[in-house]
C-alpha cells in the first residue's frame, strides 16, 4: 500500500473533515473557516491545499462520488446483466441512502442547493447525476433487452425516472418528515413498479 507523504495526509484529513460538514450542513455550511476550525489549522494553511472554497467544494463531490461508486455501482457489476444487476443496483442506492438519511445526502442536497445557481459546482453535480444515471440506464437498458421486463411497453427512460423518484422520496420523507419506514415503502415500490412490467410481458406473450 502507498503510504502518503505528509501533505497528502493532510489534504485526506481536510477532505475527509469536508465530507462530515458537507454532510450534515450542505455544501453551503462548508467553508474555509469552518474546516480550519474543525482542523485546528490556519486558514491559510487549509488554502496551502485548496485554493479556494469552490475548489474544495468541488473536491468533496469529486470524493463523494468516487466513494459512492466503490460502494453502491462496483459490487453490482458483480450480478448477472438484466434485472438481477438492475435491481442490484437500486437496492444499493436504496440502502446507501437509509445511512444517509440523519445525516444526509451529499447528491441529493447539493442538487437541492445547486438546481438554480450556474457555476462550477453546478456544473460538476450535474454530470455526476448525469453519470451515475447513465449506469442506471444501462442497466434497465438490459433488463429489457435480457427480457425480464416486457420489451416492448418498457422504457429505460421511465424506469431510471421513476426509480430516481422513489429514491428522492424515501429521502425527504426520512429526512424532513421523520418517517423512519421511508426506505421500507421506496422497495416496496420498486417492487410492484417491477412486477407491473413483468405482467406486461406476460400479458404481451399470451396475447
């Protein structure tokens, strides 16, 4: 294993402190002062590792997605193509996001925070939802082309919309409203969204 040199421990030190305030208090919350608090360190000296609050900013999406790939995408790919993968892949999300849920969401909340306001973080949150969609839509994209879902009344499109949805919803009604069954309802509705397209392949056959 690499061992890294003092400075590279101490911008993982800064970064991973970033994340925790980031989490907690939205990418707005993060600045400058807050980390070097946390840190115990200078302003300056967390300036010697980011040279701005943007780039820090950017820095803890940047990680944040990388380490949801590793734990969420990487071990689906695992699972065999069609739905198996598919629903792998939700089940993931769906479990990564009930963790989340009291301290919270940094895709979810940035996106929340960042839908209005053009900028660079804008900008990078918006290609990694783009990114981790396209993962979803190939995926949903196999399933139909596996044939466990009908193949001619699916949508890629509407399955990564949906499921989308219902992962939004499980995290505002957790997280804002208190309903500790949120991620429990949010499978159960994966499931019938996933039993409604297999009927219609079934109804597709037998006509």
């Amino acid at each position: 294993m690499k061992t890294l040199r003092k400075g590279e421990q101490t911008r993982a030190a800064i970064l991973e402190a970033a994340l925790e305030i980031s989490s907690t208090q939205g990418l707005e919350g993060l600045t400058i002062g807050a980390i070097a608090d946390r840190m115990t360190m200078s302003k300056s000296g967390v300036f010697a590792h980011f040279g701005s609050r943007e780039e820090l900013q950017i820095a803890v999406l940047q990680e944040y997605e990388t380490q949801f790939i590793q734990a969420v995408l990487f071990p689906c790919l695992k699972e065999p193509r069609g739905l198996p993968r598919l629903s792998a892949i939700f089940l993931r999300w769906l479990d990564r996001i009930g963790k989340e849920i009291d301290s919270g969401c940094i895709y979810i909340s940035g996106a929340t925070e960042y839908d209005d306001r053009p900028g660079a973080v804008r900008d990078v949150l918006v290609k990694m939802h783009r990114d981790w969609q396209r993962e979803m839509h190939r995926a949903a994209t196999q399933a139909i082309e596996e044939q466990h879902l009908c193949t001619s009344k699916t949508s890629a499109d509407q399955l990564v919309f949906e499921m989308v949805g219902f992962i939004l919803a499980a995290h505002q009604q957790g997280r804002l409203m208190g309903d500790t069954q949120s991620v429990k309802r949010a499978k159960e509705a994966f499931e019938r969204m996933i039993q409604h397209y297999q009927k219609l392949s079934e109804q597709a056959v037998s006509s």
